[in-house]
C-alpha cells in the first residue's frame, strides 16, 4: 500500500498491519498515511489538506 500524500510504499508488520496509520474525511472514507508524513503533518486537518 502507498501513503496518499508522498506515495512512498508503506511497510506491514508480520500480521499485515501497515507502520503509519488511516485517517477519515468528512465523507468516510479512510487514507493510509505513512509515519515520516505523521511527523511532518501534525494535525488530521493538516493530514487531510495534503492528501487533496
């Protein structure tokens, strides 16, 4: 799976579980977002102004 902001390819854990985390737009729907663009990005606003 890609992250949606700098499209660099995630990592899963042994049980398939991405290193970064999904966060949720107005309409519902979840974007994977990878953890160096967690720490760029603070705030989920932030997060979701970059994904656009």
């Amino acid at each position: 799976m890609r992250c949606e902001i700098c499209r660099k390819n995630m990592t899963e854990t042994f049980l398939k579980k991405l290193n970064g985390t999904y966060v949720k737009d107005e309409k519902g729907k979840l974007h994977a977002v990878c953890f160096e663009c967690q720490k760029k990005f603070n705030s989920r606003e932030e997060l979701l102004k970059n994904i656009r």
